[in-house]
C-alpha cells in the first residue's frame, strides 16, 4: 500500500511527477498520467478556457473526477497529433 502526494509546483527536482511513499518510509517518483485543464493549457501554451472549451466540444477527452476534470496524457498526445486518430 503506499500514499500519493503531488509534487508541489515549487518542486523542479520532479516537475510532472508523484511521489510515492510506502509503507516503510520508502520514497519512489511516479510519471503523472493527467492533468487538470489549467496545467494542460499551459502545456499546449493556451488559454485555460480554451481548453475547456475543446473538452466541452469533444475535441479533447477528458475525464470527470467528480465535478473536476482530468485530461489522460493520452488525450494530449492524440489532439497534437491527430493523424494518430484515424
């Protein structure tokens, strides 16, 4: 069983990654695998409502976590490279 807490934003050591800590103390650093709209958006270099947008237009998958949502690294790669689409 371990514990997953975000590396904050200040953290440049592990930027895009979470730290996992076991249940010994270990510490391991996993690849992030989603990302709120706001951190997309400044991913891609564009608006945050942009990205809103396009996810309320279907034009990028996002996931809902609640009343948030979550967009899969999987999401980005397919809408800057929409020839992997087809």
């Amino acid at each position: 069983m371990s514990a997953f807490a975000p590396c904050p934003i200040a953290c440049m050591e592990h930027p895009g990654q979470t730290h996992v800590f076991t249940m010994n103390g270990e510490e391991d650093v996993l690849p992030r695998r989603a990302w709120t709209p706001r951190e997309a958006a400044h991913q891609l270099g564009i608006p945050y409502e942009t990205v809103l947008r396009l996810i309320h237009d279907e034009k990028l998958h996002a996931v809902t976590a609640g009343r948030y949502y979550l967009i899969p690294d999987s999401a980005l790669e397919s809408f800057l490279n929409p020839r992997a689409r087809k």
